[in-house]
C-alpha cells in the first residue's frame, strides 16, 4: 500500500510541476423548505452515507487531500490519521510529545505536504504551533513523516502575546498559506486579531500581517474571533473566513483582492441584500468550497450544515439538528467536499460522516 501511494503521489506532483511550468442557540431551519432537518426543494436532499467512520474521539477538522485522501485531526487521540476515500485507516501520526498535542486543523500544498495546527504547552499556557509533515519523500505516509516546527502564535509579528491562538489555515495556488489568529489584546501596532500570509517551506521566510480590517465589531471588514479560513482552487489571493462568536454581526465573509487599488475588499456587501450577509449564524467552525464555488458552512452552535452559492443565495442542501440520528450533529467543527460527497468531522458524537446529495446519487 505505502509504494503504491508514494508512486501516486510521485506522479501527480510532477504533473503539477509540468502544468505550472507551460447563548447557546436550536437550529434556525426555518429559511429551509421541508423540517426535521431534511430539505426537500425539488427533491434535492442529502443523504447519510455508510459506513459512519466512528474510529475518533473529538476530531475537529476532516480535509481531502490532493491525491486524494482523507485526513482527519483526531484531537482528543492526539493524532492526524490518513484514510482512503472507503474509510480504511493507511497510517497516523502522533502528536503526543511533551508539551505537544491536539492537533485540531490541517491543510496541504500544492507539494502535497500537509501543514498542521496543533496545542504547545509553554510556561502553563497553551500556545498554537504550526507544523509541516512532508508527504511526498516520505514513502507517501503520514505517520513517517517528521513533524516540522514551523512557527507557533508567539511569533511572526511585532509583539507577542501568550494568549494569542492560531485558529485556522488554508493554502493559495503559490504555496504559501493564510492563518487567522485570535486573542484578547486587540489595540496598538500588532493586535492579537490577525490575518497571516506565511511563506516558506523548510522555515518561515516571510509573515505579512494583512492590513485593512477591523480587530474588533461585527461588519464587513471585521476579523474578530476568526474561527476558520477557506482559500479557493487555484487561487493566489482570495479568501473566505468564518467567526465564531455570539455578538450581532457578519460571520461568514469573502474577500477578494483588489490589485488596482492593493487591498481586500468584501464579496458581498450590506446593500447587496444577499442571504449570507442577511443570515444570523450561531457559531459558524469552518467551510469547504465545491469546484463551482458553493460555500458549505459548519455551525457548530446550532449543530448544522448550510450551503450557499457563489453569489451568496442560500441552497438547497441545508439540515441539522443536535442529535446522533440521520442528518443530526453535536457541535461539528470540519467539514470538506469532494467529488459531490460532504464531509462532517462530527465532533461530539466522535465520528465523520459524509453525505451525497440525492440528485448525485445516480
């Protein structure tokens, strides 16, 4: 198996390298056509796929990679496991060190490495350290690869502040990767509220502290408790976030860049009247994006899944519900998609489970 991957990987990678060089809230279904969580607009609904991968405690973040495999940071067994597309476990790696644990997001490059979030413990407080584990020269196994420090929440800006977090991570098309980082000093030259975009690959050869929005509020600009980030296929620039938190405001915001003028602007604004802006999330975790650029939204407050276009309309394909039934979460808190199946790092009912719409299931 571990050959077979590692040729795989070998393959696709040069052909990449060839192309580039030529209040706790109920769920608020009632924006949904049919209840109990199940939509039924011209019969498009999703459905529970089996089997439940049940083998987890606490998994806060599902990804699918490249290749493609299935990552999962299951964080209470303190380790990232790769799986193949039927749920079969290849291999794990552990991250059970002193002062090391929980990993609790992953991303990969367009290397295929994939880069990691993960809890250290220094002088009693809990930091968020970023680690590379390099697939590809590695025999194509996660758990032989090395985990690589690379940065971790005290560093990479101006100040430092213990309480500062690393909350969420996503790749561009140029390998370098966004980081949404969160903390309680929010004032001066280096507020704790932050957007990352880190270069480098051995070590971290640049960090540059987006400017331009809002630290602290609830608008279109703002980045207050950022709990996840999205970047797009083939992307170099743009970005969706999510925050969780209970204030009024915006919590699930696109930016694009504006290369006239340097800056990043929202998507979608508040005169636009779309349904995004218009919907008042609970506690929104994270978001996949389909190859048409549908917005897949986590909440895990509210225990649900909602799907959204490009345009910001909402879709049919919502559900949730707190419970361990058909279509029922407990605090979810990843979620990814590929190849017309969601996947849902259920993370209080310890499981990923996955769901196909009814219309591609034929």
């Amino acid at each position: 198996m571990k050959y077979k991957i590692l040729i795989y990987l070998f393959i696709v990678s040069a052909f990449s390298l060839a192309l580039s060089s030529c209040k706790e809230a109920k769920p608020d279904l009632t924006e949904f056509s049919g209840s109990g969580g199940q939509v039924n607009v011209s019969d498009t609904i999703y459905v529970q796929q089996s089997p439940v991968w049940s083998q987890f405690n606490e998994p806060n973040d599902v990804y699918i990679g490249r290749e493609p495999l299935v990552y999962v940071a299951d964080t209470r067994n303190n380790r990232v496991v790769q799986l193949d597309l039927s749920g079969a476990e290849i291999s794990s790696k552990y991250f059970n060190w002193t002062n090391v644990s929980s990993p609790k997001k992953i991303a990969q490059d367009y290397l295929f490495d994939l880069l990691v979030i993960c809890d250290s413990v220094v002088n009693l407080d809990t930091i968020s350290v970023i680690y590379r584990l390099k697939l590809v020269e590695n025999q194509g196994l996660v758990g032989n690869a090395p985990a690589e420090r690379l940065i971790s929440s005290l560093e990479g800006t101006v100040l430092s502040n213990s309480k500062r977090k690393f909350t969420g991570i996503s790749v561009f098309s140029d390998n370098s990767f966004i980081v949404t980082r969160t903390g309680p000093i929010n004032s001066g030259i280096d507020p704790d509220n932050a957007i990352l975009i880190m270069k480098g690959r051995n070590s971290i050869t640049s960090v540059q502290n987006l400017s331009g929005f809002q630290t602290t509020g609830g608008g279109v600009y703002s980045i207050y408790q950022t709990s996840g980030v999205t970047t797009l296929n083939n992307n170099a620039t743009d970005f969706v976030i999510t925050r969780n938190t209970s204030e009024f405001g915006f919590k699930v915001l696109w930016f694009e860049y504006d290369n006239v003028n340097g800056v990043y602007v929202p998507k979608y604004l508040p005169e636009s009247n779309v349904d995004l802006l218009k919907k008042q999330f609970s506690g929104p975790a994270s978001i996949a994006i389909d190859n048409n650029n549908n917005l897949f939204i986590i909440d895990v407050v509210s225990d649900s899944l909602y799907r959204y276009s490009s345009g910001g309309k909402i879709l049919p394909g919502s559900f949730g519900g707190n419970g361990v039934g058909d279509k029922k979460l407990n605090k979810p808190r990843g979620v990814s998609y590929f190849n017309k199946v969601l996947y849902i790092a259920d993370t209080k009912n310890n499981r990923i489970v996955r769901y196909k719409l009814s219309t591609d299931l034929n």
